[in-house]
C-alpha cells in the first residue's frame, strides 16, 4: 500500500518535521507514505493566481488512476472510525494507492477540488497548512490501527 500526501511549502520547525517523522515512522508498519512538497505561490500574488499555480504544481502530482483526498475546510466532518473506513476503501479503489493533497495557506484551487474522491475536513476549526500535515498523518495511523483492531490510544 502507498499513500501520498502532497502539499504545499516546507516545514521549518524542528518540533513539527520532529511529529512528521515520528508518525512516518509508525506509518511504515502499514504503508510506504511520501511526501511530495510543491513551491507555496508568493503571498505578493493575487490568491486566485496564487491557488491556481498551487494547484497546477499539485495535479502534475497525481496520475489518473489515484484515489485522491483532498483536506478541505467545507469538506465532510468524519469520527476517526469513518476516516478508517474511507482510507481502507479509499485504498481498495485506487489500486492500493491514496494521495491526499492539503492546500497552502490560501486553499485549495477550485481545479483539485474537483480532481478529489473525497473532500474531508478536519474539524471546524482553522488549522495551518503545515499542522494538517502532522494531524492527517496521525490519524491515518490511527486509521490503521481501527481497521486493524488494534489497541491505539483513545
């Protein structure tokens, strides 16, 4: 099984690349997970040009035949439990391959959006870019262990 998480920009703190790499680590029992950084368009850029160069660089990304998530704010709300189901069907589907894309700080361009499988949201709340990127791949783990019967903190 692969997953692919495409997104936008670098992380530069140490204690979140610190979380990222920790939950490839515990990922990697289940799946080859990648991270496929694009550029994040500038901010002195209008946000529609900036959202479509985004997504422009991210489609070049995904080929035709991957289940592809993207994390949206008007996406669908999911328990943990549901995103399991969904990943493992989600996986099934496109040939044992997932790629979730996660926007830059602007979102996602309306291009990707339509691209998606599933549009799923993470929570009400606003979260950075960059933090999607370690709370996605948690709960991807914690996806596993579900689908797996596994004990996993609650």
């Amino acid at each position: 099984m692969k997953i692919k998480i495409v997104c936008a920009g670098k992380i530069k703190e140490k204690w979140l690349n610190d979380g990222i790499s920790e939950y490839l680590k515990r990922l990697s029992k289940y799946a080859q997970v990648s991270i496929v950084e694009v550029p994040d368009a500038p901010d002195t850029i209008p946000v529609a040009k900036a959202l479509e160069q985004e997504a422009t660089a991210m489609l070049s990304k995904i080929k035709p035949d991957e289940h592809v998530w993207v994390m949206d704010l008007h996406g669908k709300l999911l328990t943990s439990e549901e995103l399991s189901s969904k990943m493992i069907k989600g996986l099934e589907s496109g040939g044992s391959n997932l790629t979730v894309v996660i926007g830059g700080s602007n979102g996602l361009g309306p291009e990707l959006v339509k691209r998606a499988n599933e549009r799923i949201c993470l929570g009400n709340i606003t979260l950075t870019h960059q933090m999607t990127r370690l709370i996605i791949l948690e709960q991807l783990y914690r996806g596993f262990k579900i689908a797996g019967n596994e004990k996993y903190h609650k």
